[in-house]
C-alpha cells in the first residue's frame, strides 16, 4: 500500500516543480522551435542559429523567454497530470509487477493515454504560449499586438473566440502529446528497468541520466511531425479545416521533410529538458521520501 507522500497530489506537485526548473533553463530552444515551424521560408529553410540570433537582435535577449508564463503554467498542469496518471495507470489499471517489470505494451499504452489526458487539459495554456511567442514577429511585420500579458491573452481569446477557443487545436495538441510522452515516459521507464535489471549501474543519477537521453531522442522523433501540426493549428487556425488538412497543406507548400523542420532545436530542447527534469524529479523524489519512479 502506498505511503502518504506517495499519494497522487505529492506526486503532481513534485512532478509540476521539476518541470518548471526544466522548463525555464530550456525555454529560449523552444521559442527559436516555434519561429522555425511557422516560418514561410521562400529562399530556403531557416536555420537553428539563425532564427535564434535573429530573435535577439531585433527583439532583445530578455524575448527569448517571451511566453515563459504560459509555458511554465502548462507544465504545472500538463507534467503534473501525466507523471501522475502514467504512475496511476502503471501501479493500478496495469499493475506493474512487484520485481519492477512493466511490459512494453502497457507502457505504451499508459504513456500515450496519460500524455494525452494531460495535454487536454493543459490546452489553453499551450494556445496562449504559441500565440504569445509569435507576438514579436508580428510586431516587426508592423503589426499590432494581440495581447498585453498572459492574463489579457486568456480574456482576449475567450472574449473573442468563446470556451471553445480555449481549445482550438486541442486534437493535434492531444495527438502530439500521446507520441511524445510515447518517447517520453515509455522510454525512460523501460530504459530504466533495463539498466537497473541488465547493468550494475543501480538507481542512481547516471542511470537516470541515460534513460532522460533516451527518452529526450525518441520523444522528438516522434513528436516533431505532430509539432508542427500543432503550433500552425493553434496560430494559424482559421486556414485549415483539420489536423488533416492542416498536415496535407503543409507537406504541399513545404514539402514532407519540412515535417521535421525544426527538429534539432526540438531535440536539442527535449535532451536537456528530458536531462533537467528526470535528474530534478528523481531527486526531489529521493529527498521528500517518495519511491523512485
């Protein structure tokens, strides 16, 4: 029987911390990945560096953390719920054995299934950091900005959008969400059970730090795609009908590889995002007396 700091709400809070440290170190990646995705490039495709040197020269060093707010909100609730429900779904629908092993297949299917409940109500945290990392683009195209600050961006939206609005994109977020935490959460865990169960390393930080590599890689691979799905649905919403639609146009105007433009900075996010967070909750874990994942 789980202790009582193993309970469900210790364990979303420990999750939620972890994620907002990994969040903030590597937040100027994923701001230069979302330029990168929603670039029309006509004279050829942009590059990592280039975007991220543009960023700081026309708008200042300080917007490579432009939307941060959002971002960190998201996490709180979006890390929260899936470390929680993914733990839930392994310890209690799937009933993980009691000498660590966890077949493939349910951590897949627990993975998936905790990636996608999580990012479903994480939502509208995600449209409005999308939608806030575009706003200096706009503003040197002469445009007007949309928004003032997060609070103003969600009233705006639902003001101008409805509830609805909130969750525009919600599919392709949703979908994206069960193939990276597929990478995420699968891979790590499995990972992990095989250096634990096949090596002498033991749990300790470097076998954490292995299984975070791991998850990082197989999490961008499969993500990116879906990625770009995403962040054109959520800024660009009204030019497409579906997830499907959306996919289609855009391997027609850009070609297929352009489904994974983006991805190193993508990858070089996700490996150490996957690196901070893992050392970070395995850790805070350690210390609060709660069971390593």
């Amino acid at each position: 029987m789980a202790r009582q700091n193993d309970a469900f709400p210790i364990r979303f809070a420990l999750s939620a911390a972890a994620a907002a440290v990994a969040e903030t170190v590597t937040f100027p990646l994923d701001i230069t990945k979302t330029r990168m995705q929603l670039a029309r490039v006509d004279g050829g495709r942009p590059s990592m560096v280039r975007t991220m040197i543009g960023i700081v020269r026309d708008e200042g060093l300080l917007k490579l953390w432009r939307g941060l707010s959002p971002a960190v909100l998201r996490h709180v609730v979006y890390s929260g719920s899936r470390l929680g429900i993914y733990e839930q779904l392994r310890e209690r629908v799937f009933h993980k054995s009691a000498d660590g092993r966890f077949p493939l297949w349910k951590a897949v299917a627990a993975g998936m299934t905790s990636g996608a409940i999580g990012q479903l109500f994480a939502s509208p945290t995600d449209l409005v950091k999308i939608r806030m990392q575009m706003e200096g683009r706009r503003i040197l195209e002469g445009k007007p900005p949309r928004y003032s600050g997060v609070a103003n961006a969600f009233a705006t939206i639902y003001r101008q959008e409805g509830l609805r609005g909130l969750w525009k994109g919600a599919v392709p977020n949703m979908q994206r969400a069960a193939l990276v935490n597929l990478g995420d959460l699968t891979t790590y865990d499995t990972v992990k059970h095989i250096l634990l169960t096949k090596t002498q390393l033991g749990d300790q930080p470097l076998t954490h730090a292995m299984s975070s590599v791991c998850a990082g890689f197989v999490a961008a691979s499969l993500g990116a795609p879906a990625d770009i799905v995403k962040s054109r649905m959520m800024n660009q919403g009204e030019l497409y009908t579906s997830s499907w639609d959306c996919l289609r146009k855009t391997v027609a105007e850009t070609g297929f590889t352009s489904l994974w433009r983006g991805f190193v900075p993508c990858w070089m996010r996700m490996a150490p995002w996957s690196l901070t967070f893992w050392l970070s909750y395995e850790q805070i874990r350690r210390v609060t007396g709660v069971a390593s994942f």
